[in-house]
C-alpha cells in the first residue's frame, strides 16, 4: 500500500478491518434518510480502545480528520463525512462488549458499538433495567446515544443519556485514552469532564466505553390511550398524571388526529382504538415496581378522574402486554407513515412544557398564513417538552416542490422555539444539517465558550469536522 497513512491503518486494524473499496465504503457513506452521501479516504474498524488511540495518532500526525460512527442511525448528518473524500471514517460497532455487570452498584460498562437492544437485554438478564428506549434501538450504538445525549420515550421519568451515565473512556483528539469509568454518583474532584464528551457530537474525542445506570425491573408496565380535544387539555392530563402517579408516570406522548389518521392510512392492519375521531391523543405509561394490580388501579383512578373532570374526552386503557404494544406502535409507526406518505419537513424541537399550547396554536397559523393547506404532523414527548414538529405539503403540491421552502418554513418554526423559550434541537443533535442555524440562536457568547472548548482539546480540529461548528 503506498499511501503510508493507509498502511499504518492496515498494520493496527488489519487489512480486513480497513475499508477502501468504493463499494464496500458505501454504507458508512451515507445519511439514514438518503439526503447526502459523502466521501472518504478509508473507512477502519478497530477491535478495542486501544486500536482507536493508535488510530487515532496516526491521523492527528498526518493531520487528517476523523469522522467517529456508530450506528448510522442518526438524522442530522453527525456521522458521515462531507464530499471532500480526505476523512478516515472511524466504526465503532467491533467495540461491543458488555465488560462488567455490577448488580449491587447497579452499574453496566458496556464499550461504545454495543447495540442499544443488547444492552436492554443484558441488564433485564440480570434482573435489572436499563431505561434508554428510542424507535432506532435495535440498530444504534450506545456510543452514538451518548454522543447525541439521545432521549427517547422514559426521558420523563429517567431523564437523557447523559442522566443515564456515570463514567466515560475517551480517545482524545492526540490518540491519548482518558480512563473515566467511575461508578460514582458522586465526584466533587474538578471539572465534569464527562459532560463535555456526552452531546459533543464526536468533535472533541471519541467515546469507547461507558459506565451507565441501571434501575429497578419494572413488576409491571401498563398503557392508556386517552383522547382530549386540545393541547392544552393534554397539558392538564399531564399534570394530574404527576399529581397522582409521581414516579411511576414513565412515559407520555402526544399525537394529532393528523397523525393517527395517517399511521391508519399507510397501516390499516394496527389498532384503531376510538370509533370517533379526537382532536388530540396522550399516550400514557406507567410502570409499577410493586405488582401489577397496584399499577392497574393507580392509571384507572387517575384516568377516571380525568374523565370525571372533563379534562379527558374517553380513554382505552390497555389490559395486556399485547394491547400496550398495539397502542405504542400507533405512536412508534408516525415516522413511517410520514415516510411512506412522501417527504416532510422535519423538526426536533423542545420547549418549556408549559409553553407548548400556545407554541402549537401560534406557529401553526404563522404557517397556515405562509402555506395554506400545509398539513401538521405534531407528536411527540409532551412529558419532557420535546415535539416532533413536521409539515408535509398541501395535498396537490407535489412533495419536492414543497421541500424548496424548507428555509423559509425552518426560520418560521425556529424563530417560534426561539420566542417560546425553546431549543432547535431537543434529542437528535446538530450535526451538519443544522450547523449554520445555531448562530441565529445562540449567543456569541456561548459560541465563543463551545469554540474555545473545541480548539483546547482539539487545537488541530481534525474531530468530526463540520458538525456543530
């Protein structure tokens, strides 16, 4: 091999486990929606951290950037590489060992390409939960969750992945490996470093291992379909679900009839839970750890007093765990819908829950005035404030032709979250695809600090470059 970079890849990972075939590249080229592909030098598969770090040096003395991968499930451009051709692609998914299981700590280390299923899996093997649930779980990495601070269905009860890990181990930007796998709850000994690497995207290191949280096996887990006619009704159902559930109120969903309506129209086989048609839906979970009575009569009396209070409209509260996944598949199966229905404009969103009624009411008519007929595809994890907030075209305008208006409905939509008190990214990240948006939204300031924290641990800037910013 006579590019000597190549050659020193091939010597730490082996000549299997380096990529350079156009067509054998090709997968770790491109995004998951099919919206860019891009290009690369190489793309290497090591076998532990300590392949990572030597790689990792190997780029940084010949001054090529690295672009770290997981999954490929991500959907905002964070883990291709750009059109260049002149990045090392970094795949993680050969760092998947679960290391150790520490029940009495309730602790997992897993390495960074474990899949998220296996993970879920491991820990209810040992008589525990790991409570991380998105809809990519049997494909993304825990590597990729982390560097996306992912969130998912349970974030209202056990918080983002950043609240769901306790130590990291790093590959930094020289190809040094900072050992950070500490089960602590509590390290007052400096600066959170952990906290720069989770949400950074892969642009300051790469993550190889973690140490997470494990939690109580749930005895039983119920769910309730409830039918409401606003947003704002769905708002008081959530407050009286934490008023009389606490702890035990685990997930909560809010879809449109648009939605539901759309997921019967490209899925006719699922549930169809209500005769009529409701303006709004709440999808409640709770999960109990007593037994499975007690969380039978805590949803049933908390529906029924939403019903009695005429702040629900009628409910379908699911009996087994094969109606619970009827109704979570009507949630999980809005995606699909969009994709099957034609292109959308997408947005990931949070906002203060209290401010969602009103973000819904006012953005919708800002959009309505803009492009009549456009049609709302709003859901999402109303019980954490994040919304999943789409537009698909006026029935008639053909799905390319609406999509070359997304700048101008991006800055509608971005410029609400931002009078709304919100973020323009709540779960999925930055990545390229909203790189230039973040100036608009984010002080200088804040800019100035994240640059600074990129040139101090990678004054080279060859992490990830592109992403973020």
């Amino acid at each position: 091999m006579t590019d000597p970079l190549l050659a020193a890849l091939e010597d730490i990972a082996g000549a299997a486990h380096l990529v350079v075939d156009a067509a054998a590249m090709a997968p770790y080229l491109a995004d998951w929606r099919g919206r860019f592909t891009g290009r690369a030098r190489a793309v290497v598969l090591p076998a532990d951290t300590g392949e990572v770090a030597r790689i990792v040096s190997a780029c940084a003395a010949a001054r090529v950037p690295i672009v770290p991968q997981g999954g490929r499930t991500g959907l905002v451009l964070g883990s291709v590489p750009d059109a260049s051709g002149t990045a090392i692609v970094l795949s993680l998914r050969r760092l998947n060992r679960i290391r150790h299981i520490d029940p009495a700590n309730r602790t997992m280390t897993v390495e960074a390409g474990c899949i998220l299923y296996d993970i879920q899996q491991a820990a209810l093997e040992a008589g525990m939960l790991f409570p991380l649930s998105l809809a990519a779980e049997g494909s993304c990495t825990i590597g990729g969750n982390l560097s996306t601070n992912a969130g998912g269905t349970a974030v209202l009860r056990y918080g983002n992945t950043r609240e769901l890990c306790l130590g990291l181990e790093v590959v930094t930007a020289q190809g040094q490996v900072w050992d950070g796998l500490r089960g602590l709850r509590k390290d007052n000994t400096g600066y959170a470093l952990r906290e720069l690497f989770i949400g950074a995207e892969g642009t300051l290191g790469v993550i190889t291992a973690a140490v997470l949280k494990l939690y109580p096996e749930p005895k039983a887990v119920l769910s309730a379909l409830v039918a409401l006619d606003s947003p704002q009704a769905a708002l008081g159902l959530l407050a009286l679900m934490q008023d009389r559930c606490g702890a035990a109120l685990t997930g909560y969903e809010l879809m449109s009839d648009f939605c539901l309506r759309l997921v019967a129209a490209q899925f006719p086989g699922l549930p169809k839970p209500f005769a009529a048609h409701y303006p709004q839906y709440a999808l409640v979970e709770l999960s109990s750890t007593e037994s499975e009575d007690h969380a039978a009569e805590l949803i049933e009396s908390s529906i029924g007093a939403a019903l009695d209070a005429g702040i629900a409209l009628d409910a379908v509260l699911a009996t087994s765990g094969a109606q619970s996944l009827g109704l979570w598949q009507l949630r999980e199966h809005i995606p699909l819908a969009q994709a099957a229905a034609g292109k959308n404009i997408k947005h990931d969103i949070s906002l203060p829950v209290s401010n969602i009624p009103a973000f819904i009411e006012q953005t919708g008519a800002a959009l309505q005035a803009a492009f009549p007929g456009c049609q709302l595809v709003c859901f999402g994890h109303l019980g954490d404030g994040n919304l999943h907030y789409n537009l698909a075209p006026p029935e008639g305008l053909g799905h390319d032709s609406f999509l070359a208006h997304q700048e101008s409905v991006n800055r509608i939509v971005h410029d609400s979250v931002a009078a709304f008190g919100g973020s323009i990214s709540a779960e999925h990240g930055v990545g390229a695809l909203k790189r230039d948006e973040l100036p608009r939204y984010k002080s200088a300031v804040e800019l100035d600090m994240m640059r600074a924290v990129k040139a101090a641990l990678d004054p080279l800037g060859i992490m990830n470059p592109g992403k973020i910013l």
